[in-house]
C-alpha cells in the first residue's frame, strides 16, 4: 500500500504564482527520487472553525492563504530513501526567498487506509 506525506502551509496571498513556480520546480525532483504523485492545491473555501481549522494549524495571518498538499510514494521505504535524496539535491536548496514561513508548516506521513483511484 502507498504511503502519503500530507503538508498544510501558510503562503503570504501575493506569493501564490512564487509558490506554484516553486512547486512546479521541485515536483519533478520528487518523482525522480521515487514520488508517484504531487498535489498543491491552493485554499478556495477554507472555513474557519468554531475550535480549530486549516488557518489556525498554521497560524495563518489575514494576508495569507492556505496551501494544502501532498505526495504519494509507493511505500515508507520508498519515501525515506526519496526524502534523503531530495534533501540532498543541489536543485532544491532552500535559500532566503521561500515563497512561505516554514517554521508554520505542518506535515506528517501517513500510512494509506482507503485509496479509491
């Protein structure tokens, strides 16, 4: 069964096209170190909660909206030695002009319980 690495990430509104011109770049990365799919996917209709919500997880501020995604891989496995890889990849070092805070996004991998495609 796959194994999936979800993200919430809270993006400053006037960085969408910087966020989705970085996604574009390092997607490809993923899928040549082991990634079968990535999805980013930008906050539309994203309700806020009476006890928590997307907004609140990240602490988004008013000028920010609410990035959700994620990357399946075929296995844990696969994704371990993929997240090694990638973080090594000279392509995708981080600089001081991300496109979003990163010390507010939340992830987790997730083992798949239901998989309807």
């Amino acid at each position: 069964m796959s194994y999936v690495d979800g993200f919430v990430i809270p993006v400053p509104t006037d960085k969408k096209e910087a966020y989705r011109q970085m996604a574009a770049i390092a997607a490809p990365i993923f899928k040549e170190h082991g990634a079968l799919r990535i999805v980013e996917c930008w906050g539309h209709d994203v309700p806020d909660g009476k006890t928590t919500d997307f907004k609140r997880a990240v602490k988004a501020e008013p000028n920010e909206n609410v990035v959700f995604s994620w990357i399946v891989w075929p296995s844990k496995a696969v994704r371990d030695a993929g997240n090694q890889k990638v973080m090594a990849d000279p392509r995708l070092k981080m600089h001081d002009d991300m496109p979003f805070d990163g010390k507010r996004l939340v992830f987790g991998g997730f083992e798949v319980l239901l998989d309807t495609e």
